[in-house]
C-alpha cells in the first residue's frame, strides 16, 4: 500500500469528512491537537519503558508502541488532506530534503533550510 491510498482510505475515517475543511475550523483544530496528543502519548510509551523496564522493549511494549503510530500517521495524514497535500509527496519531498542534507553535510545544526 502507498501512502497516498492509505491516505484515500484513512480519509472516509474522518468523523468530520465533507465539512469546513479551513485550518480555522474545528475539524481542522481537532485534527492538530489529535497529531499532538498522540506524538505525546508514543513519547509517553517511551517513558515507561525507560523508567520500568530498564529501556528495554518487549513484544507487549512493541505492539502499543506500533498502535499509537499509527494514530499518528492517521492524524498526519487527515492534516495533509486538510490542506490538499498528498502524503505521498510529503513523504518524497522530506526524503529528497534529508538526502540533500547527508549530501552536502548538513546533516547537524538548525533550521529546516540547513
């Protein structure tokens, strides 16, 4: 599967789907604060392996870990369709910018236009 078709998929999931699709509007805003929330609680994932399982990851530990990814590639993805981007070409174009970066050895320091 590519990105764009479990984009095409992912987006009849959305509860909001034919509604104000403006960044202004609360579909959108839920959608951000969703990305966030998540990406918080993969990070919160971590935290409880390092602090009670000695860093290490089991297959249980795995498992959560690869569910709530998930929930961030949903919401990533719900936020590129939002603004008519194809994850797809987000994808391509973050790819072709950290080649360039390696490239040029860029690949430290500041700035997303190193």
């Amino acid at each position: 599967m590519t990105l764009d078709e479990y984009q095409k998929k992912a987006t009849k999931l959305d509860l909001f789907d034919g509604e104000d699709r403006s960044i202004t509007s609360p579909a959108f805003f839920t959608k951000l604060l969703g990305l966030v929330g998540e990406s918080g609680e993969v990070a919160e994932k971590f935290k409880k392996i390092y602090r009670d399982k000695d860093s290490k990851i089991d297959e249980t530990s795995l498992k959560e870990i690869e569910k709530e990814l998930g929930d961030v590639l949903w919401y990533l993805q719900s936020i590129c369709q939002y603004l008519g981007l194809s994850l797809d070409d987000v994808a391509k174009n973050n790819l072709s910018k950290l080649i360039s970066r390696q490239a040029r050895g860029q690949g430290h320091g500041s700035g997303d236009n190193r």
